[in-house]
C-alpha cells in the first residue's frame, strides 16, 4: 500500500519495526486502528492514540495513509466516529500531503498549511485545561469571563482553588468579561501558534469592552497546552 502511495512527495517506507512502533506508540489500543480495504487489498491505514491533560481527552491520528481520496474519506470518518465514542474533545492530525484534502476534512481547522489540522468537539474542557493552572487561579480569582466561540456561549468563574466552566445561557452576563473569537483562534493560542496580542490587532479576538482588553490578552498570554502531539516528519522532507 505504501509504495503505491503517489510519489508527488517523499515519504519514508513503513517497515515491520515502524508499524510495530506506531502500533504499540502511548494511548494507541487495538480498536483504534483502522485498515481501508478494497478487493482483498489494503488502500489505507490510520491509527488513533488518546491522551489526557486534566479532563481534556484529546485524541491523535499517529499515521494516516491512503491510496485514493475514498479510502481517505473513509479513514478519517471512522477515526471520527471512534472518537466521539471515547468522548474525545479535540482530535489532531497531520495529514497525508499527496491528496486532495478537502472532502475528507470539510469541518476541521487546518492550524498550519497541509501541516497539522484540528477538530473540537467539545469546548468546554479545551477552556478549563487552558485557564486552569495555579498562576491564574492565584493572579485572577474572582474574575467572570464568557467566551462566544462559534455560536457556543462558555461561562467561566476564577476561584482560588480551581476554574469553574460551564455551558452559557447569555444570560446575566453584563459583569463579565466578553471574549469572542472562532474555534481556529481557540486552537492557535492554545498550541502557540498564535500570538494573543496580534489576535487582538487583527480582530480574530475581538474583547466586548476595550478596558478589559490588557487583562485579557495578558490572561490569554498565560495559557498554552502540554499536550503531546505526532506528525510523521519523515514524510515531510
């Protein structure tokens, strides 16, 4: 199947040691490896590993490969599936580089060209994992924020102990801080890709009241995942 992947860009050749590799890699189980298959022939693989940040569940497609755009679509709609039944929050992929994209990915965020493309499916614990760490509980306590990302509305109260999110009602929201911005923003700050202060300037974060604009850009500076990431960069040369 690998050596009939078009040759319109190098990719290293997938050994026995390499797929033992990528089979066994951390959070990678057996009902997370998918095989496409036509005519008794393999045309693709894709293989899903789940990790964990605090209550963030993210899932990560380690390999996907295919020989034609249906394969790829079927790959990339059963690693979906698999994920929203593991109630995954967001799922990362770098994706195959000698396919049209467009179908298989309708609905996910591309964070960098043909490099790494992103799905959320849940918000909320993407936003507790970001906000929730001992030097803004510490800096912020008492602070009332609501994020409108994509039509979603997320409360967030600042406590000394923890940060408490929960689904908005736009509702009794006058004393809070109103942040609004799109789930491909939310990713780049959260993967640093992308620069809050610059986010701000450009208008892709826009903050309901100016004043309250350097308390949250300097808040938003503050948050940034841990949470591992795989890309075949040996397909990337």
């Amino acid at each position: 199947m690998y050596n009939s992947i078009s040759n319109k860009s190098l990719h290293y050749a997938r050994d026995e040691q390499v797929l033992r590799y990528l089979t066994h890699y951390p959070g990678v189980n057996e009902d997370g490896i998918f095989i496409a298959e036509e005519n008794q022939e393999i045309t693709g693989l894709a293989i899903v590993a789940i990790t964990q940040l605090g209550e963030l569940r993210q899932g990560n497609i380690i390999e996907l490969q295919a020989k034609d755009a249906p394969s790829l679509d079927s790959l990339v709609r059963t690693a979906l599936n698999y994920c929203e039944g593991k109630y995954l929050d967001v799922i990362m992929v770098a994706p195959p580089v000698c396919l049209d994209l467009e179908r298989a990915f309708s609905g996910w965020r591309r964070l960098e060209t043909t490099v790494m493309m992103c799905k959320l499916l849940s918000a909320l614990p993407l936003i507790k994992a970001l906000l929730d760490n001992k030097d803004i509980t510490n800096s912020y306590s008492g602070k009332r924020i609501v994020f409108y990302l994509d039509g979603e509305t997320i409360e967030v109260e600042i406590t000394p102990e923890s940060v408490r999110v929960a689904q908005g009602n736009n509702n009794d929201n006058k004393a809070a801080i109103s942040v609004m911005m799109s789930a491909k923003v939310l990713f780049k700050l959260a993967f640093g890709v992308a620069n809050p202060y610059r986010a701000f300037l450009t208008r892709q974060l826009r903050i309901g009241r100016l004043k309250d604009a350097p308390f949250i850009l300097k808040l938003l500076s503050k948050t940034r995942l841990n949470m591992p990431l795989f890309a075949s960069l040996g397909d990337r040369v």
